[in-house]
C-alpha cells in the first residue's frame, strides 16, 4: 500500500528541498555573491531536489498529468545537466577537494594521486552535463554520475567518516551528501532510460 504513494512523498521531498533554495539558499547566495560554499551548498540541494522529482515524475499515474510529470523531468533534467558542469568547473579550479559535491572538505592524504581524482571527477562531470543537457546519451551520462560518485564515497567517504567519527558535520554529513547525489543521478537516470523507451 504504502509504495502506491511513494512518488508522492519523494515528490514531496523534492518540492521541500526548492522551498529551501527559495527561502534559504539563493538569499544567502545574494547575500554572499562571492561565496563559493554558499553556491555549492545551494547548488547541491537543487541538484537533490532534480533527482527527487524526476523519481516522482517517473512513478507518477498517467492521463492529463503525463504531460506535466515530462514538463517536470526535462527541467530537472536540465537543471541537474547545468549543476554538473558548474561543478565541473569547481573541480578543474579545486582538484584538491572531496570528490562529489565540491564542500570544503579535502581528499583524504592516504589516497595515492589526490589531484587526479579532482581532474577526473571534472571529466565525468563536464561530459555527463553536456549528455544531459543536449539529451544525447542522458540515460548513461546520470548512471555514469551515480555510481561514479556511489564509488567515491565508498572509496574516500566511508575512511573520512571513520577518520572524523567523533565530528558529525566532517564525518557523516559528507557520507550523506555524496550518497544523495548519487541517489539523485540514479532516480534521473532511471527517467532518461523511461523516455527513451
């Protein structure tokens, strides 16, 4: 019974998560221009917020609203295509940081080519964001994304999280972001592979 309406909670969740970038986010944004963790932090729930309603949008009834749960997907898809390529950029410009969503946290020093990994995120998320954007692809582009920021964080995230246990904000919250965004580019890459069928 309860999976009947899971679209709606998560669709719910989606619309909760646009209510913060309207209310928090963007005037923090405009309050700090220069910022680059208040974009980032802004940037990453709009980029949760696409995956989430693009979940919704997939498993959402048929008939009249058909036409708006497409309207739905393709802005979130969009949305979520131009997140990865101002990311991508945060990347290019900071190397050093955490691979997933560019916070202040750095890439751990026990892991070997701590630069490569920056550059390499940057990669995957400049040409998944191009996919997305001109829809070429897109179904690849956001399963590319997911499981290459899934294997970040079991890769850096998890030894992070281990190497701060006693700070919640250093250790989990990393985990939790970096699993969210994966989640987010796993829930639009099952509604690109729904569209292209």
């Amino acid at each position: 019974m309860f999976q009947k309406y899971a679209w709606l909670s998560v669709g719910l969740f989606g619309v909760m998560l646009l209510c913060f970038e309207v209310l928090v986010h963007i005037p923090g944004v405009v309050a700090a221009t220069h910022d680059r963790l208040a974009w980032a932090i802004a940037l990453r729930d709009l980029a949760f917020s696409c995956g989430a309603l693009s979940y919704a949008a997939m498993h959402a009834g048929g008939g009249r609203s058909k036409k708006m749960n497409w309207v739905i997907f393709v802005v979130a898809r969009v949305v979520f295509a131009i997140v990865l390529i101002v990311w991508a950029v945060e990347y290019f410009l900071h190397p050093e940081l955490l691979p997933g969503v560019p916070l202040r946290q750095l890439t751990p020093s026990f892991v070997p080519g701590l630069v490569v990994w920056g550059y390499l995120t940057a990669v995957i998320y400049v040409v998944s964001g191009v996919c997305l954007l001109i829809n070429k692809r897109a179904h690849l582009a956001a399963t590319s994304v997911g499981l290459f920021v899934l294997f970040s964080t079991i890769l850096f995230c998890l030894p992070n999280m281990v190497q701060n246990a006693s700070n919640i904000g250093v250790g989990l919250n990393v985990v939790v972001d970096t699993l969210l965004l994966s989640g987010a580019a796993l829930c639009l890459a099952g509604r690109c592979a729904q569209s292209e069928e």
